[in-house]
C-alpha cells in the first residue's frame, strides 16, 4: 500500500477540551479509509483536520501535522482554498448551494476559473453523470437544486465537490440522512470512484464500514486505538476494545 | 377518553382569546387610521395636489400642491437609503462573516441597538449642531446624511438578523469547495438572505421617508422642488405637519390628503418588498 496522507503528531483542542490526542495514521491512496467509533470519539474531528476546516472556528487549536503527498497541509505558507479543493468534503446533510442545479456544479469552476462557456457545460454534464444524477436532472438544469429530493441532493453535493478536480474525497457520515436506496446509490458512487480518488469515510455504520472499508481506523475517546487494512481489523482485531466496539458491545 | 374541562384546557383557551383581542386591536388601530385619513382627505386629493408645486399663499388656503414635498422625501429617503445601504451591508457582512461570535460583533450589535432606539428628533439637533459648527444651512444634503444615520442602524440590525437565519453548513459548502470568506459570503450568504436583505432596505426606506423630526432642522422646507444638493429640501412629514396646524379647513383637508400620499406611497412600498422577497426566494434552501 501506497501512503497518500500522513497525520503526526496531530492533536486538537477545543477550548480546553482535548479532542484528539496524539495522532498518528498512514491513509492509503487510492482506497476507501472508513473511520469508525462511538459517538463522541473524535471522528468527525479527525476528518476535519484533513481539509483545514477547523481554522473556521477561532475557539479551536490544532498541533501537529497533516501531510498530503509530503506537502505539510498546515505549513504556513500553504493556501487554505487550495488545500480545501484538493480535499472535497460531503458533509452528513446534504446542502445545495441557494443556486440552480447546474449553477451547484459549476460554481466551484466558476471561483476557481477551471471552465467557461461550453467547456463549463460539458464538465457540468461530466460531473453529474459521474454523480449518477445526469439522467434525473438533465432537462432540468436550471431550475432551483432545493427542489431537488435529499438522494438527489446528495448526489448533486458529490458533483459539485468533484467538479472542482479534488485529489482526496472526505465523506462525514454522507448516507446518515438518507433513505436506503439514495444511501446504496452513494455507497456505489464512492467505490467506483476509489478508482481515481482517494476516500475518508467517517461511519457509525459498522455494516457500512464492513462492506466499504479497505482500510479501517478505530477511534476511541479522541485516540486512535488500532488502524490497518480492513479485513485484517475486523477478521482479527489485536486491541480488545475494537474487538467489544466490533461485536457490538457498544457504540 | 372522555373529554374533560381542566385548567390546562381553559389556560389553553383563555390564551387563544387574548391573542385574537391583541391582533384585533392592532388591525382596528391600523383601519382607523386608514378610515380617517381616507375620509379626511380624499375630498382634497386632486390631480393638481400630486402635480403642482405651493403657490403664492398655498398654506394659507391658497392654489397649488405638494408636488416638491412628493419630489423632497423621495430624494431624501432614497439618497438616505443609498448611502445607508453602502455602509450597512459592509458592516452586516463583518458580523457575520469576519467577526463571528466575538466580542467586537456583540458590541456592534449593542451599539447599533442603541442608535435605533435614539430619537430622530436627536439626529436632526446632532445634525443641525454640527451644520452650525461648518457654516452651513439646511439642505437636500444634510438631510439627506442625516437620515443615512437613521437608518443606518434599522439597516444593519435588519439584514443582521436575516444572515443569522442561514444555516451555517450552507457557508460552510462553500468553504469546502475551497471559496474564500468573501465568494462564500457573495455567494451564499447574500443570495440565500437577499428575500430579507430587500426587506431590510426597504424598511429603512420606509422609516426615512416616514420622519419628520430628522429633517425638520436639516434639510428645512421650501415651496421648490430642490435642484442641488444644497438647496433646501421640503417633505411630507412635514408638510402634513404644517397643513393640520392651519386654522383654515380646506388647509387641514389639504393636511389630510397629503397624509394620504405619504400612506399610499409607504403600502406601495411595503407590497413592493413583499412581491420581490417572494420573487427573490426561489432558489433559497429551506
């Protein structure tokens, strides 16, 4: 396995809560990372210092590094904007831009000037059919994305986040608010798409992270307690916790 | 499951009743006035009142109309409105986006908070203290700065209070697509609020138009409709004012006709932001 994102040392304080203690992970290229855990144990958190998102919060401190192909995400004379379009996010609840549907996709390239004109149309039409969601929406593309149901909306997130050429996908619970059909489609969505990119996937779904899961992270109460490729954790975990956590002794 | 009459029951009724009381009285109010205004001063409203600027002796009974008072309060709340809109939405942008829950927001707040609640008639002695001080008199301009400060505060409260309204994952789509804090603001914030930013606008405009003691010392009054920014500026307000003051009835008709206008000018007003918010709410996210 080919390391993509190398987090050290990382910790993060909210206020004086220490939320993440001593990170440390190798995330592979090219596959779907899931990470698991109670409710509480840092996930969301950990996936947050991934896309520098937490510098949106003045209440939160981050220590450590993140490194993306050896670039070091929170060196000082890294551009944030840049690092938030190598590493898209979908976030739990899908929120489509107050813009049409086409206007969702075409505002990342838009901002950062990647395509105009027709070539705009065409990467719009791209990314929707690589989202799954050309087929649904293509006679309609200039009417309002909230009239859009929360399966489609979702779908419309992930083109959007595409759109804007990242290298790493970030997916925080992306199916949570769905209904199970809209949830499978975007389970499909994200294996295809580890074809060309690479996914973190945060889950309270162990049956999700089992079917998903190429490599698996284990959190617990903001540590990482056991990490490696996923058929190895969960077929013989080697920390008794993620044994419990893994029966379903508690989450 | 038998129905029962419990205290509940009658606190859940009584409730129901004092609310209805409450709202008819706010509606009785707003037709009595509108019935008096109505009746008072339609007999006067001719098409030389909206159309003609006083003639000689027109406060004294005399021919003519209010047409520079029409003129003076439209460029006065909408110069006012203008130059308010220019320094509010930066300031409502700063809250919202650059400063967040800070300490410096919430003295902002306070601050324009206490602005609102001075009096207007205080803006105009402000003003007229300061025009003292550099030499000038009362003028389109000055009255138009000083309603700037008036509504500057009704501006920027408004538009707050609709910017907090928007769900921040919405900003925070944004971001994640790598937007800056400005292109997030522009293209989200201000699109999801624009139904209430319309509103806030026009609500200011509404209170300029509507106030009398602002204007009063700053931008005077005159029978001409203004041609600069220095000429003195007359406005409705005032001119009503100065109508049902007068002992001459077909004066105070006059008086009633033109509250009339200003009535019928701030209901166009109110729909006219109405119909836009809901035009402008399409593609908003609920």
């Amino acid at each position: 396995m080919e390391t993509q994102i190398k987090i050290r040392d990382l910790n993060v304080y909210y206020n004086k809560v220490h939320a993440l203690k001593d990170i440390n992970l190798d995330l592979p290229r090219g596959q779907i990372t899931v990470i698991v855990g109670p409710s509480g144990c840092g996930k969301s958190t950990l996936l947050k210092t991934l896309n520098r998102f937490h510098d949106l919060a003045d209440d939160t401190q981050v220590t450590g590094h993140v490194e993306l192909d050896g670039v070091d995400l929170y060196a000082p004379d890294v551009e944030v904007t840049e690092v938030r379009t190598k590493v898209g996010l979908i976030a739990q609840r899908p929120f489509p831009l107050p813009m049409s549907i086409f206007e969702n996709v075409a505002y990342g390239m838009r901002i950062h000037k990647l395509a105009r004109g027709k070539e705009l149309r065409d990467k719009v039409k791209h990314y929707l059919e690589v989202a799954g969601l050309w087929d649904e929406v293509k006679g309609r593309l200039n009417t309002p994305a909230r009239d859009l149901s929360i399966g489609q909306q979702q779908r419309l997130c992930l083109a959007r986040g595409l759109a804007v050429e990242p290298e790493v996908i970030l997916g925080d619970e992306p199916t949570s608010s769905l209904d199970p059909i809209s949830a499978k489609f975007i389970e499909e969505r994200l294996e295809e798409l580890k074809k060309d990119y690479t996914v973190v996937l945060v889950s309270h779904v162990l049956r999700q992270a089992r079917h998903l899961a190429d490599y698996l992270v284990f959190m617990y109460l903001g540590e990482v307690v056991e990490a490696g490729p996923a058929e190895q954790v969960l077929s013989a975990p080697k920390n008794d916790r993620t044994r419990a956590y893994l029966q379903g002794e508690f989450y | 499951m038998k129905k029962r009459w419990t205290l509940a029951h009658l606190e859940d009724r009584a409730m129901r009743t004092i609310m209805q009381l409450a709202s008819l009285v706010l509606v009785g109010v707003l037709a009595a006035i509108l019935v008096t205004i109505f009746i008072r001063g339609l007999p006067f409203l001719d098409l030389d009142l909206i159309t003609k600027t006083p003639q000689g002796g027109f406060f004294l009974g005399g021919e003519g109309g209010i047409l520079n008072a029409i003129v003076g309060s439209l460029l006065l709340a909408g110069g006012g409105t203008l130059l308010a809109l220019f320094i509010s939405l930066p300031i409502a942008f700063g809250i919202n986006v650059y400063t967040g829950a800070s300490r410096l927001a919430s003295l902002l707040r306070m601050a324009l908070d206490v602005l609102w609640g001075i009096p207007s008639l205080v803006y105009g002695a402000f003003g007229f203290t300061i025009m003292i001080a550099f030499g000038m008199r009362a003028s389109l301009g000055a009255g138009i700065l000083v309603l700037t400060l008036l509504q500057i505060p009704i501006m920027v409260r408004s538009m707050d209070e609709v910017m907090r309204m928007v769900p921040s994952e919405l900003s925070q789509a944004a971001y994640s697509l790598g937007a800056t804090r400005l292109e997030a603001a522009w293209s989200v914030l201000v699109r999801q609020a624009l139904p209430g930013l319309v509103t806030a606008v026009l609500l200011a405009f509404g209170r300029g138009i509507g106030d009398a003691a602002s204007v009063l010392f700053t931008a005077g009054f005159s029978d001409r409709i203004p041609t600069s920014l220095a000429s003195p500026s007359a406005s409705l307000p005032l001119a009503v004012f100065f109508q049902l003051g007068s002992p001459f009835p077909e004066v105070r008709g006059n008086g009633y006709a033109t509250a009339l206008v200003l009535t019928v000018l701030i209901l166009f007003i109110s729909m006219l932001s109405r119909f836009l918010a809901r035009r402008l709410s399409r593609n908003v996210i609920r």
